[in-house]
C-alpha cells in the first residue's frame, strides 16, 4: 500500500498550489470538474499527488461532496495531521529551489537513522517535510567535492 494523494485544506487555493509548485516542483494538471474551488498538483511520476479544496469558503457542492458541515473549527480535522513526508534524491535541486524562491525551511538528521530532514513552512502553518538517504547525500557530497579539488 502506498499513500494515493492528501487533500490539503487552504484558506487561499492559489497560494498554497504557489507554494507546492515552488517548493516540491509540482505542477498543476487535469482536475476533475468539481463545483468548488480546487487544484490538482502533479509529482515527477505524473501522478496527481496533492489536492488543494478551500477551506474557509466551502460551497454546498463541496460540503456535500467532502462530506463537511461547516467550515472547519479550531477543533476539527485541519489540525489533526502535523506534516506531510515525501522522499526524493534531488537534494540540491531542492534546495536550489527553496532558496531561490525564498521559501523558510530546516535541515536535520533522524537520530539513530540514515535520513536527513529538509522541513519546508508554508501558508496556513503548512509543514512539508522531504526525507533523503543520509548516506546518499554524503556520496553527493564526496563527489562534489573531488570534482571541486579537480578545477
């Protein structure tokens, strides 16, 4: 089993599909003709990942649909899960791209692990956290630094 996608609750759609796009590298793609607000967004495999639904500004169509009363309280699902986890290799290309887009992120080891933690912050207190092979990124390292020695 493996997870099919998370739908994300925003408070502004177009924002939180932003900082997919400029964070993870998402793209936006085909979403299905729902009558609320929404994106869809795409991973590398071309696998529809991350779904974006308004979460202050929820229509009949979309209370019925997600099966929601209301708009949600400080009690309620929203605040149920802390992160989400995705894992790639691309580890400077991340980073490349957090920096140029400005986005606030940290960087740790998993005590007693072999994975290294980029934590990426988000509209509405969104955390992502990218998981990498610690071992991986030290080949990474070694290597770029022999072929710095080299020039």
């Amino acid at each position: 089993m493996r997870l099919n996608h998370a739908l994300v609750m925003a408070s502004d759609v177009s924002e939180m599909t932003t900082f997919f796009k400029e964070s993870l590298g998402l793209s936006e793609g085909y979403r299905p003709p729902f009558e609320f607000e929404g994106a869809w967004l795409y991973d590398d495999q071309n696998m529809p990942c991350i779904h974006i639904a308004n979460r202050d500004n929820v229509n009949p169509q979309q209370a019925e649909y997600l099966r929601q009363n209301s708009a949600p309280t400080s009690l309620s699902g929203i605040n149920t899960i802390d992160h989400l986890a995705f894992s790639t290799e691309d580890y400077s290309g991340l980073v490349r791209r957090l920096v140029r887009h400005k986005l606030p992120f940290i960087e740790r080891d998993v005590p007693a692990s072999e994975e290294h933690q980029v934590f990426v912050f988000g509209p509405d207190d969104l955390k992502i956290e990218i998981v990498f092979d610690r071992k991986q990124l030290l080949s990474l390292t070694h290597k770029n630094k022999l072929t710095a020695n080299r020039n």
